[in-house]
C-alpha cells in the first residue's frame, strides 16, 4: 500500500462531483434524484457493510449518467489491536463511496412497466479506519506515534446489472455490481494500513426509489 495526501483525496472526489452537476445542468434531459439501501462486500471480508446511498442520474432515451454516494456504518473488525500493554480495542471500518457511471436500459416501456438495465462505472473509495477501545480507562490517550484515525483512497472500474420498475410517482429498482482496484488501497498513515478490511475487489447491492425532477426538452 502507498500512502497519499489527504488533501489530495478529497479535491478527487470534490472535482469529480462538481464536473458531474455541470453536466446535469447543462443538458436538456430527465434528470433524477434517488435514495436506497446499500451493502458493500470485500472478496476478502467475511461480512458485508450495510449503508444508505443518494443518487442524481440524467437520463435520455435508453441512456443515462448517474452519480451515487454511498455511506456504510461502521463496524468492528473481528482482530484484536494492541495498544500498549493491557490496553486493547478493534479497528473500525466504513466505506464511503461515489460511483459515477453510465446505464443502459432495456424494456418495452420504461416510464411505465417493468425494466431491466446494465452499467459501467468508476468509484472512488475514501474510507475511514478508527480504534475502538475494549477496556482502556476513561482518561486514557494514544501515545502520539498511534494515530487515532485513518483513511484508505482506492480508484476502481466496474460494472452493474438491475431491474426496475416504473409507476406513477416513481421508480423502483434494485442492481448488483463489483468494483476491481486500479491502484490498489493507499493508507493515509500507520493506523489505516492495519486494517484487513481493506479488499481490491468489492460486490455491492444497492434497492432504492428514484423521482424525476426534471423533464425538459
């Protein structure tokens, strides 16, 4: 793993979403807003991640561009994390994630009826790496050499496939896909790079409602 600027990591992830929302404004079109439920697995992780995502997705005819960001709750890692001495914790892990992508849609009618989709996307992992105590006292501190917190950047490609179902007052839809990592996971500092939650290859599944907030041509 190689480590990065945090700084850096976080202008990746602001520019590619400001790029994102001058494209939907800039273009005549069906433009969406969507929330859902969310679950992030690793290859190499026994359990998966449960979050919530919100999504904006411009649609034309049987094409679309969309963005989603996704956020999981934290979980304890099963690994014990020593400290010093008698003091003890686990490590904490959570995703967070924006997926930025490009669907095709199939169906005979798809603003009324039943139908199916695929996607190709790139994501963007910023997720956090902390320390949970187990036993230590309340006034307990980190030596300054442990850093409380950290972070893991990771760029991947991937793809999707779903289905959908649209109504009168909006759609519903649910999708399967995976994310393979083109750099690899790149810790913020000593704490993140402990972690072994950290996977290069990660399935998702994701069940929302998305609603038109704009029709124009």
């Amino acid at each position: 793993m190689k480590k990065y600027r945090l700084l850096e990591g976080k202008t990746y992830i602001i520019l590619t979403f400001c790029l994102l929302l001058i494209s939907f404004q800039s273009v005549h079109s069906q433009i969406y807003a969507g929330i859902g439920l969310d679950a992030i697995k690793g290859f190499t992780v026994a359990n998966p991640y449960a979050g919530m995502s919100l999504m904006l997705e411009r649609q034309e005819d049987e094409h679309s561009v969309y963005a989603r960001f996704c956020s999981t709750l934290s979980k304890n890692e099963k690994q014990e994390y020593l400290i010093v001495d008698t003091i003890v914790g686990n490590l904490t892990y959570r995703y967070n994630t924006l997926e930025v992508g490009r669907r095709n849609f199939y169906g005979d009618d798809l603003e009324y009826g039943l139908g199916f989709f695929t996607a190709e996307h790139v994501t963007i992992s910023y997720n956090r790496v902390g320390i949970n105590f187990l036993n230590a006292p309340s006034n307990y501190s980190l030596p300054s050499t442990i850093p409380a917190s950290g972070n893991i950047l990771s760029f991947a490609i991937g793809a999707n496939a779903g289905v959908q179902y649209a109504f009168v007052r909006g759609i519903l839809f649910s999708e399967i896909g995976f994310n393979y990592s083109l750099t690899g996971g790149m810790p913020s500092n000593a704490t993140a790079q402990s972690t072994s939650s950290y996977s290069g290859i990660t399935f998702t599944a994701n069940f929302g409602v998305k609603k038109m907030i704009r029709y124009d041509y």
